[in-house]
C-alpha cells in the first residue's frame, strides 16, 4: 500500500543529482517514472520530484523524503534489498556515470517542509507539465547557522511578498548517514530554496523583482553574501510527467 504519513511527516529529504551517459536521460526517467514511484513509496519513502536538469541534457535531478533517519534507513534497505531493484536496478545503473551528488536536508522551519500528497501524482505516460522550478542553493561555513537564519528570517518572507510562495525551504540534516550504501555529500552546511514558476520568464520577473527591493538588496542579500562560502547555484529544471513537485 502506499504510504498515508500526512505531508508534515516529511523531515528528511534527499537532494540528488544524476551525472548520466550522453543522450540517456530520457530512457532513465521513463524506466523511473514506471518502476520506481510506487514502488520506492511502498517501501516507506515519498517520492517527491524528478526533474530533467534544463542546464545539462545529461544530468537528472529528484528528492525524495522520510519521517526521520530510522525510517530512511528501514525503507532504503527494502527497496535497495528488494525484487524490484533487484530487477531494475542494472538498467538503471548502466545509465549513470555519477550518482554520489547527494545533499541530504530537513525543512529550514517547521512550516518550510513539502505539502504533498500522493493521490495527486499523475498516471504513468503523463505528458510533462508546461512548469519552471528552480532550486537554488546556498553554501556557508560548517557549523555556523547565521546564514541560515538570514535566508530564514529575512529572504523567505521577501518572497512571499514579491512572487508565488515556495515550495519548500531546506537546510543541511546532520545526523549521521544511516544508509552508507548510498553516500552523500560530508561537510556540507546548505540553505535551499525550491518555488515553481509558470515559465521562466516569470522566475526572472520574480528574481528582478527581489533584487530590486530595498530591504532586500541593501540589508537581506549582503548579510547572505557575507556569510556565504561560495556563490549561490540554481538548478533550472523541468518536472518530469509523474512529479509531484512541479
């Protein structure tokens, strides 16, 4: 049966990027789209979004999410042990030449998780939706939260004001790995923002319009940039048929 945790049981989410073979993206999301949803929910976890990356033909993006460490542990080693990755996962596999990216994160505040619902997934064949998403991602040094906060307390609000509200805002989980199967990226301390659009164009009427405010371009955005370890990256991406995010 597919999971019935309501969406705010979702305190875990795995951001993960795919580094494919040239040209085989598609043949690794339709083999995903048909194998891979269900069957991965049924084992315990949400399937939340999966993504074609609109910056590299050859790399995929998804997230998946759980109730918390214990249970990520328990439902990765049933699907990961079970028949339909047992069956699948070769194909899968042939089709990656990377697939450590992973950022492993929790909602930025209790009320920044994923408000989803399985029920709503579209059939397996769906047309891709005519969406934008992007998920941008900010780095800061280990062990501080200041830069969190900021993004928190002072851009979050700005973007509800300015634009459509986003899907969900992320920072870094750092609990232990409790399925080192599956690596993920050590020593990160991350703040990510994910907002769906109608178009791109929309996305970068809403990015003039924060850039352009004065609480955000004179306090909120220099107090990121001076906690910030690199430059923020955007994932520009497109929802495959069966995301749920999108």
């Amino acid at each position: 049966m597919p999971p019935t945790d309501p969406p705010d049981s979702i305190a875990v989410i795995e951001l993960r990027q795919y580094t494919l073979r040239p040209g085989r993206r598609d043949e690794l999301i339709e083999l995903f789209d048909r194998e891979f949803v269900e069957t991965q929910e049924e084992a315990g976890m949400s399937v939340l979004g999966q993504f074609r990356d609109l910056d590299d033909p050859d790399r995929f993006v998804w997230l998946r999410g759980f109730r918390d460490m214990a249970a990520r542990r328990r439902a990765l080693a049933a699907f990961y042990d079970g028949p339909v990755w047992a069956e699948y996962g070769p194909r899968a596999n042939a089709t990656m030449l990377d697939s450590d990216d992973v950022l492993l994160l929790r909602p930025l505040a209790d009320k920044n998780g994923f408000a989803l619902s399985p029920s709503a997934r579209p059939r397996t064949g769906a047309p891709a939706p005519d969406r934008f998403v992007s998920a941008t991602v900010w780095s800061f040094p280990p062990g501080r939260s200041d830069g969190a906060a900021l993004i928190r307390d002072g851009l979050l609000p700005l973007l509800h004001t300015t634009g459509p509200a986003p899907l969900a805002a992320l920072t870094t989980e750092t609990a232990p790995n409790t399925f080192p199967r599956l690596p993920v990226r050590s020593g990160e301390n991350v703040a990510a923002i994910l907002t769906s659009y109608p178009d791109e164009s929309t996305y970068r009427q809403h990015v003039a319009d924060v850039l352009a405010h004065p609480v955000a371009r004179d306090e909120i955005l220099p107090g990121i940039e001076r906690e910030r370890t690199t430059a923020p990256r955007t994932l520009r991406l497109a929802p495959t048929g069966r995301s749920l995010l999108r």
